[in-house]
C-alpha cells in the first residue's frame, strides 16, 4: 500500500465523484488521478528517478495537489515547502535535499533564481500561473518549461510495475526548524503515511460523505494530511490558500455543507469576534480538530457554545509522527486540559530522565511507538540518533519527543511544556536561532535574544530582546519590517523589548533564564503585537 494507492482505489470505485474543490474548480477522483499520472509520466520522462527529491514550492492549489501526487507516482519524494519562503531558506533547503525538480509558480520567479545559485542538482523546474511560458530559462544548466506547456504533451501511461517502489520507500521530507537555525526535513516512508492516515480516519469515524474544508498550508503537516487522508475515505477536500478573508471561510463551510473543520487556535480566536456568526446555518457541520497549539479551556468551552451539535477533537502531533494523541469529543467535558490518549495503532509512554516510566501526576518526556514514528532527519545522523532511539525489534525506532507530559489515573494525557528552547507557535517549531542569526544581519543590532512566551491562542509567541549600537535608535515598526522581508510570516515577532543589555552567563552566553525570569528592565522597553 503506497500513498498515492488511496486515490487510484478511490478512482476506481468512485471516478466521477468531487475529490477537490479549489480554486474555483472541481476536480473528480478520476480527473485528479489522471492529472496526476500524466505529470508523473512526464516527470519520468524528464530523468525524475526512483527516490529523487522534488520541490513543490506553491501556495494551497490545485497544481499543487496535482504536484505531490504526481511525485509520488513517478516514484519520487516530494519536499512541499511553505510558499512564504524567502530565497536563503529555500537555496538551504534545495542544496541540502539534494533536489533534482522544482515545481512553482512565476510570481516567485525572483526568489527561486536567487535560491537556485546555490542548488546545483535542480536540473528542471516547472513553471505555474499565467505567463509561465515567458520565464526565461535558467542561466546554467537545466531546463526551465510551463505547467501548460506539460499538459499540451501526450506521454506514455504510467505504470507502478515500471517505477518498482515499495511501502518502504521515501514519500516526503517535511522540513522544520532546526535547534542549530537550520532547516532540518523529517522524513517519511510510504509505509509511515500510510499508517497515520488511516490512523486518523479511522479515529475521527470518517466516511464517504464527509467534506472537509482546510485552510491549512499542505507544506504543515496537519494540513498536508488533510489532502492524505480524504482518499482513504473516498471523501472530498474543500482546500482554501489560508483564513485571511474569515467571513468568505465560513461562508463556504455552509455552501458546501462541510462535515468536518481542521482549526488551529488563532482561527479559532478570529472565529470568537465573528458577531454574525449566529445567523449561519453549520447542521451539516460534524466535528471540529485542533491540533498544532493545545486550545485552552475558555477556547473548547466557547467553541462548544457557538457549535453544540460538533464533536470537538483535541489532538497533538509534531513532524516526527505527525499525530500521536487525541481526546475522544465525549470525554472534553471531563477533561477539557488533556490531549488524551494514544492514536490507534500506537503505543506512548512517559518517561524521566534516565529513562524509567513515570506513574501518574509525575511528569517526563512523551515517548512515542508505532508506525507513525517517521525515518528520521535528512543528512542529521547525530541528530536522527538523539531523537529516533531503537526500539525492542529490529528496524523499530522510539520517538523521544522533546515535549514534557504528565497523565492522570486513568491514563488521559496532559501537555506540560518543551524540554529545549525551540519555539511552537502557530502549529510551526521555531527555532530562535534561526530569527536571532537574521537580526543579527540588521544595521544596527547588536545583540539579540529570541524567546517563546506563553500565548492563549499561538501556545507559544516569539519574543525579542535586541541591544542596539549606541546612537542608533531602532524602532518596533523596523524590527518587524526586516523581520517580514527575510523571514517567514509566522517567524516574525509578537513583542519586541529594546535593552541596554542581555544578561550574561559565566561563560560569557547570554542567559535566557534569566532573561525570561528578569523582574528589573535596564533601558528602554517597547512591546508590539503583530
């Protein structure tokens, strides 16, 4: 069973039903399986080979849809990566994945030429949107064609038996900040996904009726299994660019007759102040999940009020296993703080420091068990060793999570906070070195400290303590700008505090215990919100 073996089922049983409905289109079971294997034979057709990596670098689409399963089928490991990137990042990740394709779009013509001088493996890259056909091809080796210029070609049907992969082979990278400031990709053989899609269909009772609509960005795990999930149930996909325009989201959930509403708590929070709300009619609306940030409490109990008819899921997950937990909706009275119990066909544990399994009420590390732990992470052996520790059989990996638990007596799970400095905001891990290193280019920064401070609706929000050169009068509204021009939007600061000083440790490192923990500010302090 293979990712892509959902939708070739599901168009074989169901071919002329909606699968996807985006951009203003509906595309059946049976066109986005034919899409999909005609750009994968011309992927083949252009020297993609078994396992190569490819990037697609689109916002939520349907080229990008047709995209991953496209790679896949050509028996390639497809890297999505969020279209906000900015071209550092993105030549990082082009050289570092060893990327032989690049699918995106002409409106980032400028940041993929710059990305490119430091990716000499790309030696193809597909253009999307109107004007494509006049990208001019790359200066140096490689050739640059149109989206369209693929679908006005015939090529040769696409055969599994000729591309020969198997359940254990690499699917995607999904890449996520690193603890050194880099990027690091958390891989995922077919068999992984598979696993967790099921998983999760199967926790949510999914069924063929059901019609979900996501605003999430395919290049985050919880909305990339969105798309991964819907086949399994031979179900439909409302997919949206984002929850920019809130009023037009929930507009479409009533037209559709949306079943299910994957959330994160900020769209929760926007969907709080939506006074009208009351006047739409959300029958067919089933159930509501959240994961990326735990909802808090006042957030379940007001989402319970305004949809009393919804199973509400809480859930957490991370990149390394995309889901590992979830409350059953008829136990969030009850327990309304937990995350809850172990997804189907897994095993967690607690454990402290040494290892040893921890009783109830103590707290530890979340261990995770079971086909949902993924590979590792792309070219970090050192890394891939601390965090996927051997398992009690032989090719089996534990997943030590980094994220500090605690269960009550009867084995519900509760959220207690991150073992190092990395950041989870916005359903994203952040590394704060890697917004530290890019202040510290700024005109006039010195020093720079970046922090995650508890936030009701992010879980965590990015804070940064910055010392400026003497005579240099920076201001929040700069801070902010530089950090929107060379960093990803949700790696952009919701407070900024100006500094005479950090404080230091002995060794001479800045202190940021003490820095969180300070109570007396020297110089000047300015916050911001976002």
């Amino acid at each position: 069973m293979l990712v892509h073996s959902f939708l070739e089922a599901a168009a074989a049983r169901f071919p002329d039903k909606t699968v996807l409905i985006c951009d203003g289109r509906r595309l059946t079971y049976g066109e986005l399986n034919a899409l999909a294997d005609h750009l994968g034979a011309a992927l083949v057709e252009r020297g993609i080979q078994r396992q190569d990596r490819v990037v697609i670098f689109l916002d939520n689409s349907v080229e990008s849809v047709i995209s991953i399963y496209a790679v896949l089928k050509a028996g390639g490991v497809m890297v999505m990566l969020n279209a906000g990137m900015k071209a550092e990042k993105l030549g990082f990740i082009l050289k570092d994945s060893g990327a032989r394709a690049v699918i995106t779009h002409v409106a980032k013509a400028s940041i993929v030429k710059d990305a490119l001088t430091h990716a000499p493996d790309v030696k193809h890259i597909l253009w999307c949107g109107k004007g494509a056909s006049t990208v001019p091809p790359r200066m140096d080796a490689g050739h640059s064609e149109s989206w369209d210029s693929i679908f006005s070609g015939k090529y040769p049907l696409l055969r599994r038996s000729d591309i020969g992969i198997i359940d254990l082979d690499l699917a995607a990278i999904i890449f996520t900040s690193g603890s050194t400031g880099e990027p690091k990709g958390v891989v995922s053989a077919h068999y992984n996904i598979v696993a967790v899609a099921t998983s999760i269909a199967t926790y949510l009772k999914n069924r063929q009726d059901d019609i979900i609509l996501s605003t999430l960005p395919l290049s985050f795990g919880y909305g990339l299994y969105q798309l991964f999930v819907t086949p399994v149930f031979c179900g439909t996909l409302v997919l949206e660019k984002s929850f920019v325009f809130p009023m037009k989201i929930v507009e479409r959930l009533v037209q559709e007759k949306v079943t299910g509403f994957p959330l994160v708590p900020t769209m929760a929070a926007i969907l709080f102040q939506m006074e009208s709300l009351s006047k739409y009619n959300f029958s067919a609306l089933r159930y509501i999940t959240n994961a990326a940030a735990a909802l808090p409490v006042s957030y379940i109990r007001k989402l319970q009020s305004l949809f009393p008819d919804v199973a509400i899921f809480s859930m957490y997950g991370m990149a390394e296993c995309i889901r590992a937990l979830y409350l059953p909706p008829e136990e969030l009275d009850l327990r309304p703080a937990s995350v809850g119990i172990p997804i189907p066909n897994e095993e967690v544990f607690i454990v402290d420091k040494n290892g040893k399994k921890v009783g109830p009420g103590e707290t530890g590390e979340l261990v995770v068990r079971g086909l949902n732990v993924m590979q590792g992470y792309w070219n970090r052996p050192e890394e891939t060793a601390r965090t996927f520790r051997p398992g009690r059989y032989r090719g089996e990996a534990f997943l030590y999570t980094g994220d500090l638990f605690k269960k009550d007596d009867e084995g519900f799970l509760y959220f207690v906070g991150r073992k190092d400095d990395m950041i989870k905001t916005r359903g994203e891990r952040v590394s704060p070195k890697e917004i530290e290193n890019a202040l510290c280019f700024m005109p006039g920064v010195v020093e720079v400290a970046v922090l995650g401070v508890t936030d009701d609706i992010l879980g965590q929000a990015i804070k940064a303590y910055i010392v400026s050169e003497k005579g240099v009068s920076l201001t929040s509204d700069e801070i902010m700008k530089y950090c929107s021009k060379n960093l990803e939007s949700f790696m952009v600061p919701k407070y900024v505090e100006f500094r005479q000083s950090l404080p230091k440790s002995l060794n001479g490192k800045i202190d940021k215990k003490l820095l969180s923990g300070a109570v007396e500010d020297k110089g000047k302090i300015e916050q911001v919100r976002n």
